[in-house]
C-alpha cells in the first residue's frame, strides 16, 4: 500500500479537526442545559408578579401569604426599613404573618429573620416594652431549632435583647422559664442555651438575686452529664464571678472551678485552665499560692501528654499566666516555667527533615500546624517573658530562644516576633544593643509579610537603637548598626519588586526617620537618588507621593549647602521642566510636601516661580493641579517683602482666565480666584515699618511716585492711565492714604464687580480680551486677595519683561541652580510635553491604577 499522499494527510487532519470541534460544541450545549431549565416559564413569572400599585405593608402580606419561600425571605429582610416607615400597621398586618411564616421556614428565612430582629431593636424603631411585647416570644420559641447555625443565630439576637430588658420582664420571661429549660430532663441543645442566657443575666441582677436565683442552676450545669454542658457552662463562670463579686466567688465559683479543673474530659480541664487564669486579679495571694497555682503546675505537666489543642491554649495565656503568679513562685518553680517556655518555643523543630510534605501523613502535616500554632503564641508573649525573667537577665536567659524566633522557618512566627519587636525593644532599654543582629535579620526577612509587620514601629526602633546603651553620642551613633543602611536598601528594593505596594508606600514613609538615625552623607548617597529614580519611574502613585515627602525630609535636614542646591536643581530640572507631564504633576506634589514642611521662605526663594511657570504647561492636567495648588502658594508670601512675587502671580491668574480654553481648568480657575480673594496676606511688622519711616522722610511727591510705580506696575509697556471706576488700594500698607472703611468698600465693589462681569461669555474670547484694555480691566478685576492693586495691562510682552525680570536673588549667576523660566506656553511644543513620554494635550487627572 501506498502511504497516504500530503493531500489527503491535510484532508483528515482537517476532518479531525472539523470532528474535535463539533465534540466541543457538543460539550458547551451540555453545559448550557441546566442555565435554560433554571429560565423562568410564563406561568411561574406570572406567579412571581406582583401588582405595582399595593402599597409596601400591603405587597409584604400579599407575598407572605402566598408568595414563594424567596419573596418571603425578601419580605422578612425588608422588616426593619418597613418598621421605620410604618412602624404600627407593620406590627399590626405584617408581624403576624411572619410568625405563621417562621413556623414552617428553612433555614435561610430563619437566619434572615434573626438578623432583622435585631436590627429592629438597634434602631430603636419601636420601644423597649413594644420589643418586648411583640418580638421577645418568637425569639425564644426558635432557641432551640434543631439546625445548629439557627439556634444560634437566635441565641445571639436574644442575648442584646436582655441588655436592654427590664429586671421584671427578664425575671418573668426568660429566668423563670429557664428554671425548667436547665434541667436534666430537657435536651443538650437546651441546656447548652441555658448557660449563655445565665452568663448574660448576672450582670442584670444584684448578688443576692443571683445567689438565690442563679447559682443553684450554675452548680447544677457544672455537674450535668454532659461534658459539652461543663464546659459551656464553665467558660461563663468569669461572668458570672464578675457579677457576684469577690467573696462569693471565692466560696462558690473556685470550687466549681477546681474541680472541673480535674474532669475528665479534656475541654472541661482546658476551660477551667483558661477561667483560672482570666480571674487571676480577683483572688488574692493564698489563693493563688495555695489553690491555683498547684492547679496550673499540673496542667503544665500533663500538657505534653495531652492533645496539642491543650498546647496551643497553654502557649497563648503563658504570658498572663506568668504575670498572675509574678512573686509568688519559688526559684526552683520559677526556673522550671522558664525552661517549660522555652521547650514550648522550639516544640516541633527537632522533628525537621529533609522529606517532602507529600510524603508526609495527614496527621503528622496536621500535627506540625498545631506546633507552628504554639510557637507563634510563645513570640506573642515573649515581652511577658522577659518581664517574668527581668530586663538584666535578658542576655543569659533568654537571647538564645530570641534568635531562634527571629530564625523560625515558618513565617507566622517570625511575623508575630516582628510585631513584638518594638516593645522588646523598650523593655530592654539600655540593653537594646543585644538584639541590633536580629534587626538585620528581620529587615532581610525573606517574607514581606515580616518586613510590613517590624515596619510598623521602626522608627521608634531605629530612635531606641540609636540611643540606647553606652554609646548614646549622635557622631557614634552607626558604629554598632554597620549593617543598617544595606538592610534597609535592600528591604526597599525586595518592596518595590514586589506587587505588594502598600508595604513598598509605608517603607518609604518610615525612611523619613532616618535623619535622626543616620549621618546627611549616608542619606545623601545611598537614599536620595533612590527616591528620586522611584519619583520618575515608578508606576504607583502613592509611593510616589511617598518617595517625594520623604525626599523632602531628607533635604530639609542637610545642612549642606551644594548637596542642598544640587538636589533642588534636579527637583527643578527633571520633574518641574521634565519632557513627561507625569513628572510635572509629580513637582507640583513635591511643592506641596516642601510648603509643608519647609519655611514659608525658603518655598519662595526657590520653588514659587518653577510653580507659577507651570500655568504655561501645555496639558490641561498640569494647569488643572497647579489651579488647586495655588491658595497655598499665596499663602506663603509675606508683605511687602514678597510684593514682586505677588504680581507673578496675579499676572499668571490673570493670564489664565483671559486665555484658557479648557473649559474644566477655567472652571477651576474662577473658583480659585474667588479662594484667593477671600484669602487674608501675611504682613512683615517689621518691614512695613521701615518703609513707613522712609516714605514719612520723603517728599510728599516721591511717595505718590512710588505709589504709582507699584501699582501701574515697572513695565515700561504697561498703560499710563487707568480706567476711573477702578478701585486703586493696598490694605495692610501704612503708606496707604485709604481707611480701613475705603479698603472694605473697595474690596466689596471688586469682589461685585468678579461676580457680575468675570464670568460673563463675551469675556470668553481670548480676543476680545487682549484688543481692548478697558474691557481686560472690567473682566479681570483687581483681586484683593491677589495684590490689592489695581489694574495692570494683560500684554504677552508684559508678562515675559516681568518675568524674566523678577527672578528670585537664589536663581542668579552666581548659584547653579537653573533658570526659573521655562519659556511660555505658546513656545513649547505639546507633542513633547503633552505626555508622560508622548500624550495627548489633556489627559486624565485621575491617578494611576495600582496593585491591591
């Protein structure tokens, strides 16, 4: 035979093909079918609709007498808002029919209504007594519905009900009843109930009702025949010590305890142990010497035999335990809690292998868990511990059980070390120094789960590190910590590779601290660039934001005056006059954080004009920021020292409403005029001063000269005439011949004028405004909260002169620091700056999606 030729090779190939398709086809059918069975038929819809004109209580009987199990349900979650609305007919015609309902309901109505009766009663929809009178009955006749997750959903509505409950009607209704729900005779489900509702009612009742009412059936539940009926009713004997207080608990409650401390079911013994120790405070130092802490030596000595559930709950109240019995123990009993600690520590470590966990038994993994459980419970109270030991002691003691901690394999226990870190820390005070090793260790942890846990407080950590111990000098203060700042890069590295930013955002935040723990060198050269490259390259705008505050803590404390200059060329540079509109909007966050933290000066001398060029910026979003930003850049100008820097500004305002064309920034834009405007300007006593006594030595035609060269402005294209009906005042100036009642008149008249003209279409144009200078000075009126002068020509070639003319002293020849000035908007190409690289003129102002 011959073999079969290429053709007819393709031609099965395609038939197999064309086979495999029509199978999978088949299979998709077969999983449509049962979403068309579950489509609703014409008589079912028909039986599930409802006339629209009932009104809600009506429509709520209606499906509660004949709807279907899922309108009932509805009805039944609807309860509370229809108790809000009408709280009478729906007692009335609604309540009832729930009842009849709840009778024969499933467990999803059962839930449901559990759920909304106790909404009813904390909205305080109706009163106490009403509560009582029409709800407190059906709660109690489903406390003991035979699905488990029911009962109790019931039992804890019923239990907030008794907080609010009269002493009569919880004596008559829930007490008296329960005298028969406790007996030997009703079932365990009852019983069990009983004794959550007897803890809950002695807070409600004075001692002697509860020695004379309560306390028989406590013994009685004490003694069933049950153990889930000792033990239940055992973990309620704290409440119930709590409210008969100390000497009936000592006659009545530490009997019962002692011996059921000695039952012989295991969770009897295990929630006797836990009452004991929860009720340390209460008895006094017989007791506990005498009766209790036998008790708790042999628990502990048969812990190891007992189930590791045992273990795990001895682990966690080994701490307060510990603290109960502080001064009481013996040298010997001390030392053998100290070791019994310590053996619980490293429980399951001497069991590592090499095996994989595949090959592994169920109950060996299962078992393993239940250790890593009680070594993450022994970390938990390891600052117990060493008060139980005393701080001196700590190096011989325990040191060793720290390290192994700090070098658990499983994380969960090297997580809840981390968290304890801090306060290990403060306990050891001037001793910190012996744990400077396992800092490192923790800050190289593998886990960022463990980093974000010792990150937390690492600036308190870092503050004790640095001046704990002998060597509290700030020069010697990195001598003991070499190893600090390549752990600290190397955390921030593994945070920014992973996804999970938040930790990356909250490392940076923390560095803030680290001026006060490391030299301005080591910042300059391991921290700063790191912040600057995460600023213009990182993805996630909350740890950018964190990067730029951070970066300007660490500028705010170098003292350095060319590491200083260097860093604010670079903020200028590459973000203020960077190519992407990302970065400029990222220098306006970082103008922000520099008001914040920096004097209102030294914002003024270096960064308020880089700002005020960006309302040039070809992208809408840059212009928008800036809009927003700008109430606080005025607010830290000062008169009449920064009066040049006040006219940028109201130049560039002015600027921006006569030639916006973004209908959302000039929206912005008249809002923040009228924010400025209302603004109050901070006043320089001093210099004021001054220039009242030089002008006072003046001729009187000097003053009017210089009065009109500020307020007509020094451009020599500047108009020399103004129209009459502007107001012309500086208020705040002593020089000013105006009174305070003129300077209110004047204001109110221009913030009329904005109102009724600024916002006006015909003002719109960009070309309307520019060709007549009467109407630029009716439409841009003299913002009081801006410069309090008058008028001043909206020419380019005004605004260019006054711009490169009035650059701050900080920016001249003599510094390195570069130009303020950027050009104007009209020079820059928008395909270049329009983008984080490339992007359109107007983008999304809308911060960037980031990781959960």
């Amino acid at each position: 035979m011959h073999p079969p030729s290429p053709a007819a090779a393709a031609m099965d190939f395609s038939q197999n093909s064309l086979f495999g398709y029509m199978e999978d086809l088949q299979e998709l059918t077969i999983i449509e079918r049962p979403v068309r069975r579950s489509l609703k038929t014409p008589e079912e819809i028909e039986r599930l609709t409802v006339d629209e004109d009932l009104s809600d209580i009506e429509r709520a009987v209606y499906l509660l007498s004949a709807g279907q199990d899922i309108q009932g349900t509805s009805v039944v979650a609807n309860l509370p808002f229809l108790m809000r609305q009408n709280p009478a007919e729906t007692l009335r015609r609604v309540l009832p029919k729930v009842r009849e309902a709840l009778h024969v309901a499933g467990v999803e109505m059962q839930l449901t209504a559990a759920v909304s009766f106790l909404t009813i009663l904390q909205d305080e929809s109706v009163s106490v007594h009403t509560y009582a009178h029409s709800f407190l009955q059906v709660i109690l006749l489903h406390l003991e519905h035979r699905d488990a997750g029911v009962s109790n959903a019931w039992l804890e509505t019923l239990l907030s009900v008794i907080e609010v409950l009269p002493k009569d009607t919880l004596r008559h209704e829930i007490l008296n009843p329960l005298v028969s729900k406790a007996q030997l005779s009703q079932t365990v489900q009852s019983r069990l109930v009983s004794c959550k509702i007897l803890g809950k009612l002695t807070n409600k009742f004075d001692a002697l009702a509860i020695k004379r009412e309560i306390l028989p059936l406590v013994k009685s539940l004490c003694q069933d025949v049950e153990y889930e009926v000792r033990s239940c009713m055992c973990r309620q004997l704290e409440n119930i010590a709590q409210g008969i207080g100390t000497e009936l608990t000592k006659s009545v409650v530490l009997p019962e305890l002692i011996e059921l401390s000695r039952d012989e079911g295991s969770s009897v013994r295990l929630a006797a142990f836990e009452t004991l120790v929860n009720l340390l405070d209460i008895f006094d130092t017989d007791d506990r010497s005498q009766t209790i802490l036998p008790v708790v030596k042999s628990f502990c000595e048969k812990s190891f035999k007992a189930d590791e559930s045992i273990l795990i709950s001895l682990s966690f109240h080994l701490g307060k335990l510990c603290h109960g019995l502080y001064g009481i123990f013996t040298p010997d009993q001390h030392l053998r809690f100290l070791e019994f600690y310590k053996k619980l520590c490293t429980l399951g470590l001497q069991q590592e292998n090499g095996h994989n966990e595949n090959q592994i038994p169920p109950q060996i993994l299962e078992q393993e868990k239940k250790y890593i459980s009680v070594r993450k419970n022994c970390a938990y109270n390891f600052p117990a511990m060493i008060v139980f030991v005393d701080p001196k002691n700590f190096h011989m003691e325990l040191y060793s059980t720290f390290f192994c901690l700090c070098h658990d394999p499983e994380v969960p226990v090297r997580y809840t070390i981390a968290i304890c870190f801090y306060e290990v820390s403060k306990l050891l005070n001037s001793g910190v120094y012996l744990i400077h090793k396992e800092l490192i260790t923790l800050l190289q942890d593998e886990s960022l789960e463990v980093l974000d846990a010792l990150i937390d407080h690492l600036p308190e950590i870092l503050e004790l590190m640095s001046t704990g111990g002998e060597t509290s000098v700030q020069e010697n203060k990195l001598s003991s910590l070499p190893d600090l700042v390549p752990a600290l890069t190397a955390a921030e590295q593994r945070a920014a590779a992973s996804l999970k930013w938040r930790t990356h955002e909250k490392l940076l935040q923390k560095y803030a601290c680290l001026p006060q723990v490391i030299s301005s060198d080591q910042i300059y050269y391991r921290f700063l660039q790191r912040m600057f490259t995460i600023m213009m390259t990182n993805n996630v705008l909350p740890v950018q934001k964190a990067a730029s505050r951070t970066l300007c803590i660490f500028l705010r404390y170098n003292r350095k005056q060319e590491q200083r200059h260097e860093v604010i060329q670079k903020l200028i540079e590459q973000l203020g006059q960077g190519k992407s509109y990302w970065n400029r909007l990222r220098f306006l966050d970082t103008c922000e954080f520099i008001i914040e933290i920096f004097s209102k000066s030294f914002f003024c001398k270096y960064f308020f004009l880089p700002a005020i060029e960006l309302t040039h910026d070809p992208v809408a979003n840059v212009r928008m920021k800036l809009c927003y930003l700008l109430p606080k850049v005025k607010s830290t100008l000062k008169i009449p020292a920064d009066k040049h820097l006040l006219q940028q500004l109201e130049m560039c305002v002015r600027k921006l409403l006569c030639q916006e064309k973004d209908k959302d920034v000039l929206a912005i834009v008249k809002r923040t005029v009228l924010e400025l405007d209302r603004m109050e300007m901070s006043m320089d006593a001093e210099q004021l001063e001054k220039e009242k006594q030089q002008n006072d030595g003046r001729p009187m035609s000097d003053k009017t000269f210089e009065k009109k060269q500020f307020v007509l402005g020094r451009d020599s294209k500047t108009p020399t005439s103004l129209p009459k009906n502007i107001a012309i005042s500086v208020p705040g100036s002593s020089a000013t011949p105006s009174t305070s009642k003129e300077i209110k008149k004047s204001k109110l008249i221009r913030s009329q004028s904005f109102n009724n003209q600024a916002f006006h279409a015909k003002y719109g144009n960009l070309d309307k405004c520019t060709t007549s200078k009467s109407s630029t000075a009716a439409y841009t009126p003299s913002v009081s909260g801006l410069s309090k002068t008058s008028m001043i020509s909206l020419t380019d070639d005004s605004f260019r002169t006054r711009n490169t003319n009035s650059a701050p002293s900080s920016f001249s020849s003599n510094t390195s620091l570069p130009s303020t000035s950027r050009g104007t908007g009209n020079s820059v190409d928008p395909k270049s700056s329009g983008s984080k690289d490339t992007q359109p003129r107007k983008a999304t102002l809308k911060s960037r999606k980031s990781n959960p």
